[in-house]
C-alpha cells in the first residue's frame, strides 16, 4: 500500500478531527490531580467524545483494547489500561494518548502531564521529549526526506543521555487510524520516503530517561521501561502543506504556531 495523499477536503476533515482529539487533552488538564483514578479520567474522556462532540473514541476495542484513552504513568512507555486500582500521586508523570474519530477521520495525539510538582529531572524529561517532538515538526516540509526526523530527534534526546524507544513508531494517518508511512523516532533506513503536500502523519516520539528497551506485560498492552526508568512521550498529527506543515491537534497551552512555514 502506497502512502495516500490526502485532497484539500480530506484535510479539512483531519483538521476538524485533530481539533477535536487535542480539545479532548485541553479538557481533562484540570482533572490531573492527587487521588482521581485512571478509570475515572477515561470515563470522562469518552463521555467528553461521544457526548459533547459526537465522535469515536478509536482507541476503544482498537485490536481488543479495553478503554478510550491510553493512559502510561512514569515507567510505562504507552499503551497503559485505565483502571479503577490506579491513582494518581503527586508527583506522577502521566501520558494521555487520545484518537478521535469524527467524519471517518482520525486525529491521535497526546501530551505529558504532571501531577502536582515532579522532581526537576522528571520535568527535564518532559520537557526534551516535548521540544524533540517541536524539533521535527519543525523540519517538515515538502521534498525533505523522512528520515530526517527520527535524525533530529535522536541527536537532541541522546545529547541529554536519554534513549530513544525503538519498538514504536508514528505512522500515517486519515481514514485508517494507523496507515503508511511508518515514522521511526531514530536514524534508520527507512525506503527513502520523500515528503510531499497532502502526507499525514504522526510524530510521537517515546522517550526513556534510561535504557532504550521495554516490555510489554502480560495484560497484552501495558508497555514498561526494562530498567524501570521514567518514559515521557507527545504526539501530534501533522500534515505536509505546500512549503512546511500544519499542527492538526494543537492545544491551547502551546505556544509553536499552527501553521509552520518553511
Ligand atoms: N494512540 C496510539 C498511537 O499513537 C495507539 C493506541 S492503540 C490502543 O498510535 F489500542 F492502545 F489504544
Ligand atoms: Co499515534
Ligand atoms: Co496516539
């Protein structure tokens, strides 16, 4: 399967469906607090979607996944389950990984959030995984080759002697949630895929402040760091513009424009 190039209407409809998953993180901010269950933040998520913006969730029964939203605290990397045994404590570092589905588009982002105050080096890790993402978002445009991402975003982490997951990438996105290309968050050979106006993708990198390898635990989908270190990760849904990119799934906390141009 080739990688599909979405027409000016399909964007509009991307636009719409990024809007919605980003409002979706805007949203549950002020929840993120000492003491509130993980099941209760994922009920919320999905009431917000289905009830407020007439949307899917697609994460839900997403190959058998359980909940709406991922929700991945301090070692685990991605993929974790909402549950109503899990409680936020302060100083938790939580990742929130949001799909909606809205007019058979998909958006998929997803942010760190900290409960109450983190030790500063939780936050430095935040913050690197974040302004790597910001570093290849950046560098989008037409002509340029993928590879180049997973490029920039690997010399930025590894300089601060944190690691890059290689067991998860980004990937395209539209009408099928996951979709061509494959977006490697390190240097690797990748097809020699170019960029080109219309392409829509992810760019989430995961980013561990130890070692680069994981596991996955035997409820099938909760992804931990081996060495127990921290794992912070952000997404976002960008798509190729004629002379840079679009954030389709920006927040209102940030501050990197919308529109990039080159
Ligand atoms: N949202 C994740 C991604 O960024 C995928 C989650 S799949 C699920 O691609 F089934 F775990 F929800
Ligand atoms: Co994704
Ligand atoms: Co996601």
């Amino acid at each position: 399967m080739a990688i599909v190039i979405k027409t000016p209407k399909e964007v509009d409809k991307m636009r719409i469906a990024g809007r919605l998953a980003a409002e979706v993180l805007d949203m549950i901010k002020v929840h993120i607090v000492p003491n509130i269950n993980t099941a209760t933040l994922d009920r919320l998520c999905h009431e917000y979607i289905t009830t407020k913006q007439n949307a899917f969730s697609a994460c839900l029964n997403y190959h058998g996944f359980p909940k709406s939203v991922c929700i991945s605290i301090n070692d685990v990397v991605c993929h974790g389950i909402p549950s109503e045994d899990e409680i936020l404590k302060e100083g938790d570092i939580v990742n929130i990984d949001v799909t909606v589905l809205k007019d058979q588009y998909h958006g998929d982002t997803s942010a760190m959030f900290i409960v109450g105050r983190a030790t500063t080096h939780a936050q430095h890790l935040c913050r690197i995984t974040q302004e790597s993402l910001y570093l290849a978002i950046r560098m989008v445009q037409p002509g340029m080759r993928l590879r180049a991402l997973g490029c920039v975003i690997q010399r930025f982490v590894e300089k601060q002697n944190y690691s890059v997951v290689r067991e998860y990438c980004g990937h395209g996105i539209g009408r099928k949630f996951h979709e061509e290309p494959h977006i490697l968050h390190y240097d690797a050979e990748d097809g020699g895929v170019i960029l080109q106006p219309g392409m829509a993708f992810t760019i989430e990198p995961m980013i561990n402040a130890g070692d680069s390898k994981v596991y996955c635990m035997s409820d099938g989908w909760t992804v931990r760091t081996k060495d127990s270190s921290l794992s912070a990760q952000y997404e976002h849904t960008v798509v190729v513009t004629q002379n840079g990119c679009e954030i389709m799934t920006l927040r209102q906390d940030e501050t990197i424009p919308r529109i990039l141009t080159y």
